[in-house]
C-alpha cells in the first residue's frame, strides 16, 4: 500500500512540474529545440568541412580561411603602408614559366599560388597549389612600403612563428573535435535523447566553439596584422570564405543548444535596446539645445519688439 501511495504521489506531481514550466522552457525541450539543435550542428558540420577542403584542389580556393595580396597598389582604400613580397615565386600552370604570383592562399589543407595573366577576369587567372594538412600560416620575404617607395624594415622577426603554428595546430584539433561533436550530437537526438543532450552538452557546445575562434583569430593577427588594410581589397581572385566559414560554424556551435541561443537572444537584444536608449537620449539632449536657443532667440526678437513699440509710444 504504501508503495502504492508513492507511485501515485510521483505521477500526481508530474503534471504540475510540467504545467510549471515556462512556456519558452517547454519549447527548447521540445521538437523545436531539437530541430534546432540538429540544423545548426548538420550546418556547423558542412562549415568546418568545406573549410578544411580548402586549397587542397584549384577549385576549393575558395574556402581558404585568408587570401594576401603579394603586390597590392595604392588607392583610397589601403592603408598609409602596403606589404609587398620579395623573390616569392612558382610555377604559372598556364605558361609554364616561374613567376611571382598575385595572391597567396593559405587554409589547414594546404597552401595556393594565384597567379594573375594580365586579365580583369576571375577566368583569367591560374592557380597553382599543394596539399599540406596543417598547412602553417607563412608570410613570403618582403617589407612595408609607403607611397613614396620607400621600404621599411620587415616586421616578420617580431612574430613567434612557434607560439603561432601550436596555436593553429590547436585550432584545427578543436576543429575536429567539434567535427565529433556535430556527429554525436545529431546521433543522441536521432535515438530519441534528445533530453541528455538538453542537460549536459551546453558544456561542450561552449568548449567547442569559443577556444577556436580566438586561437584561430589570434594566430591570424599575429602574422598578418599589418596586413589589415590590404586585405580589404581583394578584387576577383582575391577573394575567400573561409574565414567567414569558420566563425560562423563556430557561432553555430555555440548556440546549436537553445539554452545558449536565449542568451545570446537576450545578450543582444538587451545590448540594440542600450545603443537606442543612448541614441535617443544624445537626439533628446540636442533637440532640447536647439529648443533652448531657439526660445532664446525668440525672447530677444520680444524684447526687440516691446522695445520699438515703446519708442512709438513715446514719439507719439
């Protein structure tokens, strides 16, 4: 009996947990939040494999995770100082003949040369690469140039190339690991645990997307830091995806849980509602400056008025 008394009191107090659960609380557990968590893992998933892909054939460049421009000019858009490479050569696979490429191509799979045949069209140029896995981040011999010509010292014995390969070497491990991750992730919730997966896998989801977005980010200013204002400018054969891959399947990762989602929901939401609280209160304040003089002048232009009128008082 007693036991009996126990089952029942356990199933009576079901429903009213259930029924006190908030209405948002009920979503992300439910099929929503599961169908969330399964699109943003199969997305972050796709992501870091096309960014691995990158540079490993001609025609996966496009997913290289950063593109230098080796003999950029000068216009409004660069900076006061451009980067400009020495004896950096290959082989054109168009002509067959060594020259220095346009554009140097680098992403964990291996690195691309770009050369440019004298055309405004992509078509036009050729690309020469080869396949590295964990490919290290490399800068050619060159120096910085202003727009006078003249050439400074190169930076490139200020940068750790050491610290920078551990850090890129990490980056790509947690690439991998957040590959398994994607996987296992879509496995719990296809074998209906899907409630597992909603308790404990928001620890992973943040070890696996903020580590190596800022080793990753880190490594790359490092080395090509200067190379800010350069790299803005990339017309045709310049251009690539991977880094933009990369941090978006990171963002994906991190909120694939919906509990971290509605954080960052609320994170920004609360941040646009400060910025246009600011906003509004600097136009109040300008707004009401202008009221002030122009309730200033108005009280001149009375005072003037009541002035004349009495001056015609006193002639008449």
């Amino acid at each position: 009996m007693h036991t009996d008394e126990s089952q029942m009191n356990v199933q009576s107090a079901d429903p009213h947990n259930k029924r006190s659960e908030h209405w948002v609380l009920k979503i992300m557990k439910g099929r929503i939040g599961a169908a969330w968590f399964c699109f943003a893992n199969i997305t972050s998933f796709v992501f870091i494999l096309l960014v691995f892909l990158g540079n490993i054939y001609p025609s996966t460049t496009i997913f290289a995770m950063i593109s230098i421009d080796l003999h950029p000019q000068f216009n409004d858009t660069l900076s006061l100082e451009i980067y400009r490479a020495d004896n950096y050569t290959g082989i054109n696979p168009l002509t067959n003949r060594i020259e220095q490429p346009r554009y140097l191509y680098l992403g964990f799979s291996g690195r691309c040369n770009v050369y440019d045949n004298n055309g405004t069209n992509v078509n036009q140029y050729s690309k020469e690469c080869t396949k590295s896995f964990l490919q290290p981040l490399i800068l050619p011999n060159g120096a910085l140039q202003n727009e006078n010509g003249e050439r400074g010292d190169s930076y490139m014995h200020n940068i750790n190339f050491r610290q920078v390969d551990q850090m890129w070497e990490t980056t790509a491990a947690f690439m991998i690991l957040t590959m398994i991750y994607n996987v296992a992730s879509i496995v719990v919730v296809c074998i209906g645990k899907y409630e597992l997966a909603f308790k404990y896998f928001w620890i992973m989801a943040i070890l696996c997307s903020i580590p190596p977005a800022v080793l990753a980010l880190d490594a790359l200013s490092k080395v090509y830091g200067p190379l800010t204002g350069v790299a803005l400018n990339k017309p045709g054969a310049g251009q690539c995806l991977g880094l933009g891959f990369f941090l978006l399947a990171m963002l994906l990762t991190f909120v694939c849980h919906p509990i971290l989602l509605g954080v960052v929901i609320v994170v920004v939401g609360l941040c646009i509602f400060i910025v246009c609280w600011v906003l509004l209160a600097c136009l109040s304040c300008i707004s009401g400056s202008k009221t002030k003089e122009e309730e200033k002048e108005a009280g001149e232009l009375r005072r003037q008025q009541e002035e004349q009128w009495r001056r015609l008082q006193r002639q008449q």
